[in-house]
C-alpha cells in the first residue's frame, strides 16, 4: 500500500472526553452555532481532569464586548461633547457630510498601512508614495495631456513599481522593512520634487474631480463610498479568506507560517506591493479632491494613519489590524479634530492630537495584548 | 594533593545549600569545595540542581536560609547580589560565549576594561599587544585585530574563557586576591572532538596559573578527561563526591542515575517486516555530523543523546526548518535530497514536523485554537470563496474532540490551553494533513500525566495505522515507554542502537553517558 494512512482512531475512549455543557449538547452544532463570535460564557463545569483550562467566565466576555465597541462608544461620546460645546456648528449636516467627504483619502491610506502591519512589515514609504500617484497623475493629465483614465493607471503603475522595489529589498535582500521604506519614501520624495520643479501642479480634469468629490449620496462624495467599499473588501479579504489568516500568521509567527507549508516570502512581498498599491490609489482620489498635486501632500496623511491603524486594532477584533475598527479610528480623530477647530483652536492642535492619538493607539494595542498574555502566564509556573 | 588543608582554604566553600520552587526541591542541603589549581566538576542529569546552583553563584536565585559560602576562607553573606559575584573574584563562561562578532578580539577581550579605564584616547597598539600575551599565555593562536566573526567556531569559547580570566585578574589584582574561581557552564557544548581537546589545554594552563575551576557538565567522559575532583548531583542532593580518579566512570554513572546498572550486552535489532517506510542517508547539517538510519512501516523510532549530541536537529533537518548541507531522505519510492528542502516541499512529502518550542515554532499562542489547526488546510475550507470562520471552527471543533482538546472551543485562544492540550492541538493540526513520517521533538514537554498517556495513544494510533514515527527526546523514560528502537547520538552522529528489550531507561542513559570511550568516533 502506498497511499497515506487513515485518521487514527480516537485515542482516548469516551469517558475521557469532556461532558458536553448544557449549551452545546450534540457537540457539532453547538460548536458550529457558537463558532462565529464571542467564546461561550460557560459554566458548565469539565470534568476535573488535570490540565484543563478555566473555561472564560461571564465577566471575561462582558469585558470582551466592551473592548470591541470601546472605540465606537468613544466616537459618539466626542460627537456629543462637542455638540454640547458648539451645538450651531458642529451639529450640522453639513459639517458631518464634509466629514465624511473629506477623509476618504486618509481611511485608504490607513488601509494600505493595514495589509503591510498585518503582515508584520511597517512601510514608511505609503504617504510618499500617495504623493508620487497624485504627482504623477496631475503631470500626465494636466501638463501632458494624457487621457485621465491612463493617467491613473499609469499613476497606480507607479505606486506598485515602489511596492515591488520595497518588496525586494525586503524579502528577498533581509533588510528590516523600517529602514527600507524609510530610505525608498525619502527616495520617492525627491522624485516628487524633482518631477513637479517643487511646485504645486493643478488643473486635473474635471471628470475625475466629479467622480471623487461631488456630493452624491445624501450629499456624501463618492470618495466616501469608494472608501466604504474598500472597507468592505478588505473586511472580506482579512476575515473571510485564507490570504487573510494567513497574512496574520506570517506577521504574528513566521516562523510558524514557514513551518505549516505557507510561501511566507511570496506573501510579505504580496503585502507590501499591495500596501504601496493602496497608497496610489489614496494619491489617485487626492488628485481627485483637490483638482491638483502638492508636493507636501501626503506628508500630512503619515501619522493619522499610522495613529488609525494602531487605534483601529484595539476595537471590533482586538488585537488584531482590522478594517472596521480603523474605519471607526479614522472618523473618531476627524471628528475630535474637526470639533477642536470649531471651537477656534489652533493648527497645531492637529499634531498635537494626532501625535498622541498614535502613542495612546500603540500603547492600548499593545496592552490588550499583553492582558492576554497575563491570563496565560498566571497559570505557568517560572522554573524548571 | 588537591585536597583542601588547613593552610590553603578552597577557593569556594559550599555548605547545606537548598532551594525551593513551588512544591519542588530544586537543591537539598549540598555541600561543594573547590580548590584553588583544580579542576572540580559538577555533573547530573537535566535538572539535577546543577543550573540552580551556577544561578545562586551568580546572585539570580536566592538560597533558603542555612545556606553557607565561604570564598579563600572568608565567609560571605547570602543571598549574594547580581553581578556581585566579579567582586568576589568569579566568572562565569555559559554555554553562549556572549561575544560580538562584528567587533575584534581586542575589542571583545578589552569591551570591559575601556569602560572602568582610563576615559581618554585609547591605544589600540597597547591593548592589542596586551591581548597578543594573554591569548599566547593560554596557547591560543589568534590574531587580536582578527574580527570575532572571522574566527574558527571553535576558537570563539576559548576567548570567552580567556575573557572570563582576564577580568577575574583585572578585578582581583586590585583587592590584593590572588586565586579567582572560574565557572564553566557547559563549555563544550556543540564542539567536536578536537575541539574539546583544545579548549582542555586551556584550561589545564588556568588551572596552573592558579585558578579554581568548576567544570560543569553532563558529559561523563570530559570530566573524566579534565576534572580532578566531582561532585554528582541527583535531584538536588549531592548523590557523590571524590576524586574523580579514584571513583571512576562506573561509579559515576551510577551515581548520575542513581541505581546500579548491569552491563548487558545488546540484543540483536529487531527491524520490522518489510523495507523501511523513510530512509535517510548521510544526513549533515548544524549539529548533526553524519546519520543514517530508517524508520519501518508502524515502528516508533527514539532518538536520545545528552544536550548538543545532535539528536535534537535531526526533526527541524528533516522539515526544512534548518538547512542540510548533505543528505538525502527516501519515502516509500521517492528519494530527494535534504539540502535546499523547504519546509513547504517537506509537507508535500508527506512529513509532519511537532518542535519542541510549542509557543514559537508549532503555533501563534496568541492567535485562536481554530486558526492554528486549520492553518495547513484553509485553502481546503473555502466555500463559495468565503473561508467562514463557522466553517473553520466546526473544522477545528471536530478535530479537538477527536484529540480531546480540552475545553475543545477552537475560539480560545491558544495560549489559553494548558501545554498538555496545546500538544494535542498541534498533533491535530499535523495529522489531519495524514504524514507519512511524523517526527515529534519532546512530544511531552511541559505536559502533565493524563494528557501524556493520550499523546502517547495518539502517536501509537497513527503509527498503528501504517505511518513511520520519529521521536525525539532527552526523556529516557518516555522514549522507553513509546519506542522499538532507539538511537543514541554524541557529537553529532549515532553512536549506539537499542532494540527490543535493551530499550530501557538505564541502557540509554548508559550508552548517552558512557558510550564514547567504548565507539570508534
């Protein structure tokens, strides 16, 4: 026989297994019926066995559920603050569909930063690489005239060409992707600069301005529905394929990834082209909502989105990059800074919050993970 | 000779020491002297108290109260302080030589002396000519502007002990001490025959020079070699002492393990039916010197030796995890060759690879039960192009219940389970892919008893079932309680086969102990 050997049987008889609770009677179904979302809040006891673990208990899933709308309950609680402090200004229809409107720019660009951290790779160059997109595209279609449908893809085209420069230095060279991204998105700003003679380029056909930012649906751009729709794939992409779970294992443990059969090297250069083609695509609908390319474009854009990224991982799935908590991070700040403004607060509020937002971000990831990790090592003992 | 006398108190006194962690005696009332110009060894089996005790010297663990040290005579307060000890005239070389390969030799030697010298310009003319006598008053033959990293592999622990004296001396030389006491924690870890042998002539010229040194070990051949006195340590209690001369080796290994062992001699292998399911040939690799061997149809193959013999590579060789130099391996009728194999093309083959280090090679701790299970089959899961993490979980939940994952919720984390039932996730995870040959480094560390008898029936099953099995471990009484055959590796190649009724405990700690002077290396 040369065929590969059945499952063995199961190695322990019956008794051994645990007693089903009174939720999951029949096993299957119950697993499968509670499979999907929060871990099941049981108190049924197993059997006293050694070596099992405590089963999470009501108060662990409450604070679970808290942990995931935190940032949600956060957004709203900004929202009514500064409606209280300003309520003529703030409050207005106007104001919120603005809101929207104009940040579909930074939610993509936090995107692109999502699928290169889930990964575990950090691409420093994806807001000089927005830049380069929109410079690229203003140059073609308004001083060269070239078609505004070529002129985007030629501009996207850019955008993967750094992705595949980053990916190569880092994949296939070994160099820590900080120090490559760093040293290509200062390469790729000089180019910027030199390509657009350090000057503002304007006059991008109309047709693209019309496609991104007139008011379409209940007065939102369509910027912000090509932002929603980008949410949506990449909800799909991280958390209903295998190319998701298996990005987060070559991120989480590459060495685990590598050892379970995954081309780990094919899928870290995959994240980072891909981040770098988002970030074009952040340039592309810049272009479009300014009507023109400004060499400093998207020097602005870094830090939210870095600050997004990290806050959006502490909610909806904490712990991990996700879209709809980034999407959620990404209008909390533009809602705090949009208010801060109103109130006649200074510019420079802007990276004062931002900033912090970043560091309280990195810091709550990194706490709700080490919580997990706390829960785990009260358990173990420290010596040998 | 060696002995201490009234007139010449040893270098390091050791009385009624103890440590206790949790419900465990790690060290129980020992007493250890060390004379200055000796060579004293401390010898025993994984976790006989001897790491417990270096740690105490270094000021890491605290000792129970009673315990007594006293250094050339003059007692000393315990709980010593961290880094205490190079006040006190000792060093301490591990098994890591702690060296920056990027630096030179004088760079590495002097790293130390730069800081507490003189803060101005350094002449490197003068630190290099210094290092040059110290390297040639040991017999060490290197330049010292070479960088570290161009260096043989073997002379890198040599610098590290030369180090190791040269601070003691610049230390001592300032309290008017003269005999420093050295630590060698397993210094020959990984090296090959010569190498030993070289790194013995530097330590006989420390010894001359004065030095007391404890030679720590679990190789019953080299303190043969080095050592003038030893103390054997068993579970925490001091199980013998002497001169090392007059005890020799029986009495030793028999104090290591602590019953009297009969020499048998070996029964014939009994190979089973058949030509064998995986073959191996001439397999070489980082620590792994040269092996052949093969693995039948249903037969549970052990492989055992002490720590860096090599047994321990062989799994992550075979998987892809670290890089052949030499070799090939045949499964049923395929043969490929080892090097250049990647983990990706092992799996393809039909191998199943469960490392010992659970948490960092076999799954991401902090990602869910479900997820690491279903790892190796997602693409497999997909319907209608979603991989719906229900259809993930029932995948896993199923799986769990097979194995009795406990509590068999693939959406806990993973971290979460104990290490017993993390095991059995991960045996999940492996044999659902239905391997051919499963190779499994300590498949029960870190496991308690009842999950140790399942894991046991698990592997028997798939064996059972037709596959070859492969079980790598420092455990003898496990390896006994699983295998028809076990091999015994040193220094990177099988020195010993144990077959049928010779595979028990007390022939393979035998052989592992004591096997070197009896085989041609």
């Amino acid at each position: 026989m040369n065929v590969s050997p059945p499952p063995p049987s199961n190695p322990s008889d019956a008794a051994a297994r645990p007693a089903s609770s009174g939720t999951a009677v029949g096993g299957r179904v119950g697993a499968a019926a509670r499979g999907a979302s929060v871990p099941p809040a049981s108190g049924a006891s197993l059997p006293p066995a050694s070596g099992t673990s405590p089963a999470p208990t009501r108060g662990a899933s409450l604070r679970r559920l808290i942990d995931r709308y935190a940032l949600l309950l956060a957004w709203i609680a900004t929202i009514a603050l500064f409606g209280v402090l300003e309520p003529d200004t703030f409050l207005r229809a106007a104001n919120f569909t603005s809101m929207f409107s104009s940040q579909a720019v930074l939610v993509v660009l936090t995107y692109a930063l999502l699928v290169s951290l889930t990964a575990g790779e950090y691409d420093l160059s994806a807001a000089p690489v927005l830049t380069l997109s929109a410079m690229v595209l203003a140059i073609l279609n308004a001083q060269l005239g070239v078609p505004v449908g070529v002129a985007i893809l030629l501009a996207l085209a850019a955008g993967g060409v750094a992705g595949v420069v980053n990916g190569i230095l880092v994949v296939w060279v070994g160099i820590d992707s900080i120090i490559v991204t760093l040293g290509t998105g200062t390469l790729v700003s000089g180019v910027v600069l030199w390509i657009s003679n350090s000057e503002m380029v304007s006059g991008i056909s109309q047709t693209l301005v019309n496609w991104v930012i007139v008011p379409r649906l209940w007065g939102v751009s369509f910027g912000f529905v090509y932002a929603l729709g980008l949410t949506v794939a990449l909800w799909y992409v991280l958390d209903y394929t295998p190319l998701g779970l298996k990005l987060l294992f070559v991120g989480r443990g590459r060495r685990v990834a590598r050892l379970s059969g995954l081309n780990v090297g094919r899928l870290r250069f995959g994240a980072l082209v891909a981040c770098s083609l988002l970030a074009a695509f952040a340039g592309v609908l810049y272009a479009g909502t300014s009507g023109a390319a400004d060499p400093n474009s998207g020097d602005s854009f870094m830090l939210p989105a870095f600050a997004a990224a990290f806050l959006g991982s502490t909610a909806v799935r904490p712990g991990r990059f996700n879209a709809w908590g980034s999407f959620t991070a990404v209008y909390f700040l533009v809602t705090g800074i949009t208010g801060l403004s109103l109130m006649g607060i200074q510019i420079f509020i802007q990276d004062l919050f931002y900033g912090m937002a970043l560091i309280v971000g990195v810091t709550l990831s990194l706490l709700v993970r080490r919580r997990e990790q706390r829960e785990r090592d009260v358990a173990e003992t420290p010596e040998d | 000779m060696t002995a201490p006398t009234a007139e010449t108190p040893p270098v390091l006194r050791l009385r009624h020491l103890s440590k206790q962690f949790g419900g465990t005696r790690a060290l129980d009332d020992v007493a250890l002297d060390v004379a200055g110009g000796a060579v004293h060894g401390l010898l025993g089996h994984n976790g006989s108290g001897k790491s417990t005790l270096i740690r105490i010297l270094a000021g890491y663990h605290a000792p129970e109260p009673g315990g007594e040290l006293e250094l050339r005579g003059v007692p000393v307060r315990l709980p010593l302080r961290p880094g205490q000890f190079r006040e006190l005239g000792m060093a301490f070389v591990h098994q890591d030589p702690a060296l920056l390969p990027a630096l030179t030799v004088t760079e590495n030697l002097r790293i130390g002396a730069f800081a507490r010298g003189s803060l101005g310009r350094v002449s490197w003319r003068r630190e290099a000519a210094q290092v040059g006598a110290l390297l040639a008053e040991f017999g060490i033959d290197c330049d010292p502007l070479a960088r570290v990293e161009r260096l043989r592999p073997w002379q890198r622990p040599l610098l590290a002990i030369v180090r190791a004296v040269d601070e003691v001396r610049r230390l001592t030389a300032a309290q008017g001490v003269r005999d420093g006491l050295l630590v060698l924690d397993e210094p020959t870890a990984g090296l090959g025959d010569a190498s030993v042998e070289r790194l013995f002539a530097v330590i006989e010229r420390i010894k001359a020079a004065g030095f007391g040194v404890l030679f720590v070990s679990h190789d019953l051949d080299e303190v043969l070699a080095i050592t003038d006195q030893v103390t054997v340590l068993r579970d925490g209690r001091v199980a013998g002492d002497g001169l090392t001369r007059a005890l020799g080796k029986d009495a030793l290994v028999e104090m290591i393990v602590g019953h009297r062992i009969e020499r048998r001699t070996t029964a014939a292998a009994t190979t089973p039916d058949g030509p064998p399911l995986a073959a191996v040939r001439d397999l070489r690799g980082p620590g792994v010197r040269d092996a052949s061997f093969s693995v039948g149809r249903g037969e549970i193959l052990g492989m055992t030796g002490l720590i860096g013999s090599g047994f321990a590579e062989v799994g992550a060789l075979l998987a892809g995890a670290l890089p052949a130099r030499h070799g090939t391996l045949r499964i049923a009728d395929t043969e490929q060759a080892l090097p250049g194999l990647t983990a990706r093309r092992a799996i393809a083959t039909g191998i199943a690879y469960v490392p010992a280090d659970r948490l960092r090679t076999g799954c991401v701790g902090e990602l869910t039960v479900g997820e690491n299970i279903g790892l190796p089959v997602l693409d497999r899961l997909v319907r209608g192009g979603v991989l719906a993490p229900r259809a993930l979980a029932e995948h896993a939940g199923a799986l769990c219940r097979r194995f009795d994952v406990r509590p068999a919720d693939p959406t806990l984390r993973l971290e979460a389970l104990s290490g017993g039932n993390q095991q059995k996730a991960l045996l999940a995870k492996w044999l659902q892919l239905m391997p051919r040959l499963l190779v499994l480094e300590e498949p029960t560390q870190g496991v308690d008893v009842g999950a140790r008898e399942q894991i046991f029936a698990a592997i028997r099953a798939w064996a059972t079932d037709g596959a070859a099995v492969l079980c790598l471990s420092g455990d003898h009484e496990q390896l006994a309680l699983l295998c028809q055959r076990v091999l015994i590796f040193r220094r990177g190649r099988i020195v010993a086969e144990l077959a049928g009724a010779d595979v028990t405990e007390e022939r393979m700690a035998h052989e592992c102990f004591a096997s070197a002077a009896e085989q041609p290396v």
